[in-house]
C-alpha cells in the first residue's frame, strides 16, 4: 500500500464516471423490480401460511422452505443458465433471446422470488401476531375468511412487520451485487469493469463502497419516517429468531 499510486481523480473521467452512475441506476431499478415481486407474492405467500386450509398451508410451507434454503448464488445460476433449456423450447428461446437484457430479467425474478420466501415469512409473524380475538370478532360479525384478511388482519400486520421489513429491502438491495455473476453491470461489476481498465482496484472498490452506502442510508432515513408514521404503540413480530434465518 506504501507504494500504491492513488489516481482519485480518474474516476471523475469518461467512460468511468459514466460507468458507475450506470450501475449505481442498475442496481437501483433491479432493487425495485425485484422487491415490488417479492412483496406480491411473500404477502399471498405470507397468507397462504396463515389461512385454515391446509392444502394451501402445505404450498405456501413448500415455496418458503425451497426459496429459503438453496444459496441464492446457485438460484441465480438456475435462472439463467438451468431454466430456459429445461422449458419448452419456444419459451426457452424467448427467455434467452427475446427478451430486453436476458440478465436483468433473470437476476430480477431470481432476487424477486428468493425475497418473496423471506416476505412470506414477516408477513405469516404479522398476521399471527395479532391477537385472535379480532379475528374472531370479524368472524362472529359476519364477515368472510376474504373480508378479515381485507380488512382486519393485513392491514394491521402489514403497519406491524414495517421494520422487519425494511431490513429485507436493505438485504435485497445489497444482494443485487450477485447478479454480476451473470453478466448484469451493476455497481460491483461496473467496479471490476473500471479495475481491468485502469488498474486502479482500491479507487474503483472504494466509490462502489461509497455508492452502496449512500443509497442504503438514503433508504434508510426513507424507511426510519415510514416506521415512524405506521408503528402500533404495543404491537411487535413474535417469531423474529425464525425470521432472521
């Protein structure tokens, strides 16, 4: 390190500059794509868990214990690489071809469905935490199992499981840097891409660092305000050790 030439200022020079706005807009637009999938299916998901019919229980089990544990490097592999050629040929060839960037498209279902098994998760300790007797109240009322799930049950867990569920955005956000390994140029590969260019590693890994935390603590504060005005004054998650596996 004594030795090492420092040259910052080449990572304010084009291509480069251009290269990490680039990724860092990448890894942006994959993180919300694939979070607003994660959040529809973990939250039918989450529900499937919950509801007194088993054959959805078991599905919904199944889906959770699947995505949650196989590594998500190896999914990312199995999205890419695996999946086109075992569907049918037609849609295997549209996958690989027809689509716009085919690694986007992969990375952003692969991280969709994998976080939708932890969504599934926070939103199952959501419900289950409310006290039953409400549930019993919507019931006795006249409601339907549709009607307290609408109106009783994911409202108040959804504003319960706001914090939990921040951190799985932040998590979601970081492991978009996986994607690089199918060829996606976020602000890790773009990182790389910059390193084989110039040799200049430590400047082009150190603006990736200052990158992912400038936007990890600009969601942050985002979602500290959101927790602020949703947080029910007595209510937590129970199950929070199951959640963090």
């Amino acid at each position: 390190m004594a030795g090492y030439n420092w040259k910052w200022g080449i990572l304010f020079q084009e291509p480069y500059l251009g290269w990490l706005i680039s990724g860092a807009l990448t890894t942006v637009v994959l993180a919300l794509t694939s979070w607003t999938i994660a959040v529809v299916m973990g939250t039918i998901i989450g529900i499937g868990r919950t509801v007194p019919f088993a054959p959805f229980r078991r599905l919904a089990t199944a889906y959770v214990e699947v995505f949650r544990n196989i590594p998500l490097l190896v999914q990312m592999f199995l999205w890419f690489f695996v999946l086109p050629e075992v569907l049918p040929r037609e849609w295997g060839r549209y996958l690989k071809r027809g689509v716009a960037h085919p690694e986007f498209v992969s990375a952003m279902l692969c991280l969709g469905f994998y976080t939708a098994s932890r969504v599934a998760e926070q939103v199952r300790s959501g419900i289950q935490s409310i006290p039953t007797g409400l549930s019993a109240a919507a019931r006795s009322s006249g409601m339907t199992i549709v009607q307290t799930y609408r109106h009783i049950l994911m409202p108040i867990g959804w504003r319960i499981i706001v914090p939990p569920m921040t951190s799985e955005f932040l998590g979601i956000f970081k492991n978009t840097s996986i994607a690089l390994t199918i060829g996606v140029a976020e602000i890790t590969a773009r990182s790389r891409q910059i390193e084989s260019y110039t040799f200049q590693g430590y400047e082009a890994f150190t603006a990736a660092t200052i990158l992912y935390l400038l936007v990890s603590m600009t969601l942050l504060l985002v979602t500290r305000g959101i927790e602020a005005r949703t947080r029910i004054p007595g209510m937590i998650v129970r199950d929070q050790a199951t959640n963090s596996r």
